[in-house]
C-alpha cells in the first residue's frame, strides 16, 4: 500500500471521490485540494470501484445516488476490496432522514458528510479519520510482528526440543515392563521422566516436576539428564546419583525453583526395589496379589538443601516378578473439572481398586482422569510412570548391543585398589573399578558381566566379611528390613577393616582374559557349605555364588573364604582389527 | 487486595495474609509485602487461612522468603493451612523448613 502517513505533510491524503452531479463533483475536488490533499475523481460507483485498486486512496468519498452503481454497491465491493486494510468509506448526502442516513452506515459506511459542504468539518472528520486509519495500520503492523515472532519462537522451539529428546530420552523407557504418560502443556513440560539400564543389570527411573513449565524447567532437566544417563551407566548407586544431581541443582537453580521428583532403582536380580520419594506424590506398589503398599514423599524436593543436609536414604522393598510400582506427578491428583474441584487421591485409590489387569494400570488411572475433567484442559502437567518387576533373564542388557570400539586401549595391565576404615562406609569403589575395565577395547560390551562380578564380590565382602551380616536374614520379609537397617548401623563402625582388590588383565588370542582378587578384612565365611545350599534351595539372595560361578571361568575362595579369586576369559565379538 | 500484611505492635512480627489461589500471579505482590519493609522485622508469619490453593510456584515464593530472611536462621511460620494446602506442604516435607501450625 501507498504510505501517505509517511509524507512530510501527515495530514496530506489520498481521497477518490464519486459523485454523479459535475458541479457537486468540481466543488468538493476543489475544496480537498486546497487543503491539500490529492484527488481523484469519478462520475458513478462503477467508476470508482475500477479505479480503486489502482490509486489506493486513503479515503473514499461517495455520493450515496449514482446512476449505473449507487454509493452503497461501491461501498460494499471496496470494503471487500480493501480486505484488512482500513479504507473509510464516507457517504457524501443531500438526505436528512434519520433511517436513510443510518441505512448509508448500515451498508458498510463508516460516517456521511451532508451537503452543502461545510468545509470545517470536512477538514474535521478527514482527520479523524486519518487517524483512526493510522491506528489500525499500526494495530495490524505490531500484530503481524507478534505473530511472526511467535512462529519464530516455536520453530525454534520445536528445534531445541529436538536437541533436548536427543539428550534427555536417550535411555529404556521403551523397554517392555515400564509404561508411562507424559502430557506436555507447552512444547517443553516441566516433568522429567528418565529411564536408564544400570551395568549389573535392573534399571533406574528418575520422575520429576519442576516449579514452573516451558523453557527455564527444560534447561533445569538438561543437567539432570546429563548426570542420571552419565551415573548410571557407569554404575552408580542411586543414592550417588541424588546426591549429584541435587547438589548441581541447588548450584544451578535460583531460590525458589526446584524439582520434586522420585528416584527408583529396580534390581530383578535381587528382587527388590529401592524408593527415593522427595515431594512427589506417594508411590504405588500394587503386589501381585492385589494388596497395595503407598510410598509417601520423606524428603525435600531436589535443588532445595544444601549438601551437607539433604538426605539421599533410599527405602528397600522386597519384590517378586510381578509386582507393579506406580509414580505420578501432582498434575494428576491436580486435574481439576468444570467445578473447579481436584481429582484427588481418594478418586486414584478407587480407580486402582477398579483396575482389573494390572498391564493397563496407567490406562485406567488416565480414562477415570480424563473422565472426571471433562473437556477442561489440564493446568499442570502431568505425568504417570508404571514399572513391572519381572524375571532378571526378560530385561535384555543393551550394552551387548553396543558397537565395538576400535580404538586401542590397555590390554595388559595390573592393579591394586584398597578401599580402609570410614571410607568403607561412605564410598562405592564400584565405578572406579568398571571403569578401568571398560577401558580395555572391547570389554566394554561385557560392562554388565564385569559389574556383576564386581559387585557380587564386593558386597559379599562388605556384608559378610566387614560387616558379618548374615544372609540367612533375608530368608524372611521382616528379616530383610532388618538387614538393611542393621547394614546402614554396622557401616558407621568399621575402623580397622580393609577391602582389597586387585584386577590384572592380559589380551589372549579370542580375547582377554581378566583376573580379580577380592579380599576382606572379615572373619571370612564357609564358601563349601554356602555352596551346596544354594544349588537345592531357592534364597531370596544368598551370595550370589552361583552366579558368579555361571558368569566367571572359574570362581575359587581361599583364606576361609576371605579371599576370592575369579577368572573371566571374553572374546572379542569380532576379529581383532590390525 | 489478595495479600495484606500486618506488623505486631512492637514491629517484630510480619504478618503476610494470602487470600484465594497462592500461585504464580501472587509473585510480585508476595514479594513486595516483605521485600519493602525495613529491616526491624525479626519474625514472619504467613497467614494461609483464607488461601484456598498453592502450588510448586508458592512454595518456590515461600523459599526466596526464607532466603530473604536469613535462609537457616529464618523464623518463618506458617499458620492455619486448609487441609488441600496442608497436604502440599507436606508431600513437599516443607515442615523441614518451616514451623507449620
């Protein structure tokens, strides 16, 4: 469009004009022009409507009785012509007739002038409608800014949550036994929910709900991302990832933002399941036999307490392949319907109760949900996970999927690693030793192998050795309570005890061979008759010795069973590369 | 007015009254209510009996007050919550941080 606001004279305009009568057509042209305005001028409405799209005048003027098309045809066809554009129409009328003149601004006109001309207010109504023309290009103008701004935004948007699934949703919560709702309110949603493989196989869940939703709770979720999917495949315990991501939390985030979340760490191996519930709803843990155990947040959302305060305790539960645990953000006991009226627990527990197979739990909370809101859409976000225990052999190990690195490595090596007195009681030597392993190439895709046997040795260690638990307590449920919190006692008071291991690995022609040596502090223990039990009977956990032996070449104790000494020949997938 | 305040007679004690939905569009006000008083007031008391509702954003609301108010040294009490916004707190364990009555 033409931009006579831009002129020097703002007040200078672009008029056409229609008028039938050449004397009343020549007075007015006249008149505009003397103050200053350019002019066009046409005899009927016709004429005017086919010039209009040409000379783009600012304002028409038309006389409301023409002969071929009247003033009010004209009228219609350029208001259509003029689409968004703001073009006043003003009928020019020797009519007084109140209904005649309200018929002219009926059929699309935006005022009349009546004649005989009166200058003054013709000068008047051009500038007010001048104005009134300037305001809506300028409405138009910062709307079309805001809607193209806004497109902008969203693509970038739809983008960068490209770059935030390709972090945050790299782990297994496609795997068969977990399913789960996530229901964004904006492109990015403040509730996280990451699933992760742990080396000796099981897994970790970390659900969450950041204050707030959109882009500032995505950019908290980039870290915690990054730690969980980072500890956990180098095998962290999941009281060693809390205790990170909270500190890089309360680090990160302002006063006042923060993440309630629950983390879960699930051992088919061992059957049980270890809760941390700070600020989320309370879990559900639906036995197989229907009975149904509730798991209350006990602690203070993440990013809240300083290091040196918060707690990372996770509470063990004893399971059996079968068994169902259910999390939620507060977005479902939120949901709220058309009386402004929550769903609540009292509803959630109903809908559980109501549930018939447990397979479509998630399904079942999730219809009642959307049943109760109605059409009103959801405020918060809301998210719903379900987690099955199953039979360690159904959770297939990722990791022997991996691509075979190429690159060289250490492949001969030896190694002493003792870990003395408090240390014992605070730190994990576990990751520090798979990685080393992991370090030789190709080993790497037997990670949940080499932690296993890691990890059996070092607890029989700390447990029975340093600690002299017995595992006869875990024969029983109340038995295994007990034994962990008698493992969390025993573990402030060991001063004076070691656990030592040595790890020697030499290349062979298939593969490698790698050696470890785990030895204790501890009274030591007698492996023959350990042995022979745990081929008849079914123990909730025992040593593990079996396994250690399917696993390793061979499995051997010496010193009373103090000092155990496992071989584990691999080979390489594929021929060494030269 | 959907928060007022109130100082004890001997200006001790900061009163913050929330009424209706304690949320994200109370940011500014809540904020104001403490952040414009001089430094005399050595306890706070947020009054919840006409709050009808709170969310994660109050709670963040009720942290920077904490912080503004010494952080561990913080006398903060919570008093006369509803049982919808008893709950809140408590599933967030904020009666770790807080004297809640």
């Amino acid at each position: 469009m033409k931009v006579s606001a831009d002129h020097v004279d703002a007040s200078a305009l672009r008029i056409l004009i229609a008028d039938d009568s050449d004397s009343d057509r020549l007075i007015l042209k006249t008149l505009l022009k003397r103050l200053g305005h350019e002019v066009r001028a046409a005899s009927d409405g016709r004429e005017a409507v086919t010039v209009f799209p040409d000379y783009q005048p600012d304002i028409v003027l038309l006389d409301v009785l023409m002969p071929v098309m009247d003033g009010i045809d004209a009228a219609r066809r350029i208001k259509e012509m003029a689409g968004e554009e703001l073009v006043p129409v003003i009928f020019l009328t020797s009519l007084t007739d109140a209904d005649a003149l309200a018929h002219c601004l009926d059929a699309g006109g935006d005022d009349f002038l009546t004649k005989p001309y009166n200058k003054v207010i013709i000068q008047a109504k051009l500038g007010a409608f001048n104005r009134m023309r300037q305001m809506h290009r300028t409405l138009s103008r910062q709307r079309d800014l805001i809607q193209d701004r806004n497109r902008q935004l969203l693509e970038e948007q739809q983008l960068a949550k490209r770059v935030f699934d390709n972090i945050a949703h790299t782990g297994c919560l496609d795997a068969d036994n977990i399913r789960y709702h996530i229901s964004p309110l904006s492109i990015f949603n403040g509730d996280i929910l990451f699933a992760c493989p742990r080396p000796a196989g099981g897994m970790h869940i970390l659900v969450g709900d950041f204050t707030g939703h959109g882009l500032p709770a995505a950019i908290g979720a980039l870290p915690i991302a990054e730690i969980f999917y980072g500890m956990t495949t180098m095998g962290f315990s999941g009281s060693d990832l809390l205790r990170e991501i909270n500190d890089k939390l309360v680090r990160i985030l302002p006063t006042g933002m923060f993440c309630c979340a629950a983390l879960i760490q699930a051992d088919f191996h061992l059957n049980q399941l270890r809760i941390w519930n700070g600020g989320l709803p309370d879990g559900v843990l639906i036995r197989r036999d229907g009975t149904k155990e509730f798991l209350e947040s006990k602690y203070l959302p993440l990013g809240v307490l300083s290091s040196g305060r918060f707690d990372a305790s996770m509470e063990v539960f004893h399971t059996s392949a079968g068994d169902m645990l259910l999390m939620m953000t507060d977005g479902v006991l939120e949901a709220e319907n058309q009386n402004s009226e929550q769903y609540g627990g009292a509803r959630l527990k109903q809908a559980l109760d109501n549930a018939s197979a447990s397979e479509q739990l998630i399904d079942a909370v999730l219809t009642d949900v959307v049943a109760f809101c109605g059409h009103r859409k959801g405020r918060d976000d809301l998210t719903l996970v379900s987690l099955k225990m199953v039979v360690d052999a159904e959770f297939r190990q990722p990791a022997e999927q991996l691509p075979q690195s190429v690159l060289k490595g250490p492949t001969d090596w030896h190694c002493v690693y003792e870990v003395r007195d408090e240390t014992l009681g605070k730190f994990s030597p576990l990751p520090l030793l798979l990685h080393i392993c992991m370090e030789v190439p190709g080993l790497r895709r037997k990670s949940a192998d080499i932690y296993t046997l890691l990890s059996e040795l070092y607890n029989n260690a700390l447990e029975h050795g340093v600690l002299k638990l017995s595992s006869d307590l875990k024969t029983s449920s109340d038995g295994f309570s007990y034994y962990y919190s008698e493992r969390e006692r025993r573990l402030g008071n060991v001063d004076g005890h070691f656990i030592r291991f040595s790890l020697a690995h030499r290349k062979t022609d298939a593969g490698g061979q790698l050696r470890i040596i785990c030895e204790d502090s501890g009274d030591g223990f007698d492996h023959t008759t350990e042995l022979e039990s745990q081929a008849t009977e079914a123990h909730y956990s025992g040593r593990g010795l079996m396994l250690m032996q399917k696993l390793g070449n061979s499995l051997r104790y010496s010193e009373y069973g103090s000092c155990a000494e496992i071989v584990y020949d691999w080979e390489l997938a594929e021929p060494v590369p030269e | 007015m959907p928060i007022r305040t109130h100082r004890s007679d001997d200006g001790q004690t900061l009163t913050i009254q929330i009424e209706g939905r304690f949320d994200f569009s109370t940011h500014q006000a809540f904020r104001n209510a403490y952040e414009h008083e001089d430094r005399e007031v050595s306890n706070f008391v947020v009054d919840l009996s006409q709050t009808t509702y709170l969310d994660s954003s109050a709670l963040g609301m009720l942290l920077l007050l904490r912080d503004f108010a010494g952080g561990d040294r913080a006398r903060i009490q919570l008093k006369h919550c509803n049982n919808d916004v008893r709950r809140i707190l408590t599933i967030s364990n904020f009666e770790q941080l807080f004297s809640i009555q």
